[in-house]
C-alpha cells in the first residue's frame, strides 16, 4: 500500500485556501487518489468547538489537524488540509507527525483581502471589532520552505492550481503525463 499525502494549504483569511482544495481535490481523485479534505472554519464546528482565538487555542487546534491529517495519509489518504495556522512552529509540529507533507503557501497581499472581504471580518477586524485577527492585530507567520507558494493576488485559482500539481509533479507525489486518469501513481514514503 502507497503512503498517502498531506497537503496543507496556510494563509491569511480569504486568501483561497479552501477554493483551490475544492479544485485541487477532483484533479487528483482523476489520478486515483483518495482525498479527503480538513477544512479550518468545519473542523472548528466539530472537532475544535469551544477554543477561542488565542495563541494556545490556536496551536491546539492545529494540533488536533495534524494528527488527523496524519492519521489520514498514513492509512494511503490525499489530506487536502486548509487552516490559516498562523504559527510556524505549530506548521513545524504538524510536518513532523506526518509521513508525507506538501506545504502550500497561499499568499495574499492584504490590501487584495481588505478588498475582498466577503464577510466583512477585515473591515471589523480594522476597527477593532474582533480582536485576536490573523493578519491585523494578530501576526501571521509565513512559511520560509513551503514546497510551493501561489499568489492570489495576481493568479486565477485555475492558474494557482495548476502550479500546485506541477509543484507535486516536480516533487515527486504525481506521474506527470496529459491524462492523469491513465497514470500509474507512486507516492513515495518519506
């Protein structure tokens, strides 16, 4: 049995994490992986209800992400992980309990998510409304190794996810061909 993957999608809020897991994930079902996605704002409703927004909530729940992330590729599964995890370290403690980890550096100028802003969480985190706010009154510490870094600012998700599967192809994790669906798959153990 092939070791599985975890692909773990970090960024400030709004930057895309969960859109490209969402595209990401049928490109690889279509080279026959099974995938199953951790979501930060689903996993916070179930298997982190009650933490808050500090820093040792935080870490707690990227913790509890790991290890089910690890769980997950270590039975042959395609974790597609999208949390914030503001924390490198916390990254760091999630990357050593995994066999396989992929980082995905989804970054965003905040200027682009201020103008976004679909929920308006920026513009109340600005006024001092929610306190605790990755990216505003809370840091947020981007990767300094991620396997790849995409730039939502100036890609399309097309275009961001399309250098994810290069970047997975470059590391070794996808066959690279035209059809994926005909590719003999090989994820190698770590």
């Amino acid at each position: 049995m092939n070791s599985g993957l975890t692909i773990w999608f970090t960024g400030l809020s709004g930057a895309g994490k969960t859109t490209l897991a969402d595209l990401l994930a049928p490109k690889l079902e279509a080279y026959g992986l099974c995938v199953e996605k951790l979501d930060g704002d689903v996993v916070r409703t179930h298997l982190s209800k009650g933490l808050g927004f500090s820093k040792e909530d935080r870490d707690t729940n990227i913790r509890r992400i790991g290890w089910v992330s690890a769980l997950g590729t270590r039975l042959g599964g395609t974790m597609l992980v999208s949390a914030i995890s503001p924390y490198r370290k916390a990254r760091q403690e999630a990357r050593a309990m995994t066999e396989s980890f992929f980082e995905v550096h989804v970054h965003c100028t905040l200027d682009t998510l201020v103008q976004r802003d679909p929920k308006g969480l920026y513009a109340k985190a600005i006024a001092g409304d929610i306190p605790n706010f990755t990216g505003v009154s809370d840091p947020y510490e981007a990767p300094e190794n991620a396997e790849v870094v995409v730039n939502t600012a100036e890609e399309t998700p097309d275009e961001s996810v399309a250098i994810i599967i290069t970047a997975l192809q470059q590391h070794g994790y996808l066959a690279s061909v035209d059809q994926p669906s005909t590719a003999a798959v090989d994820i190698p153990s770590r």
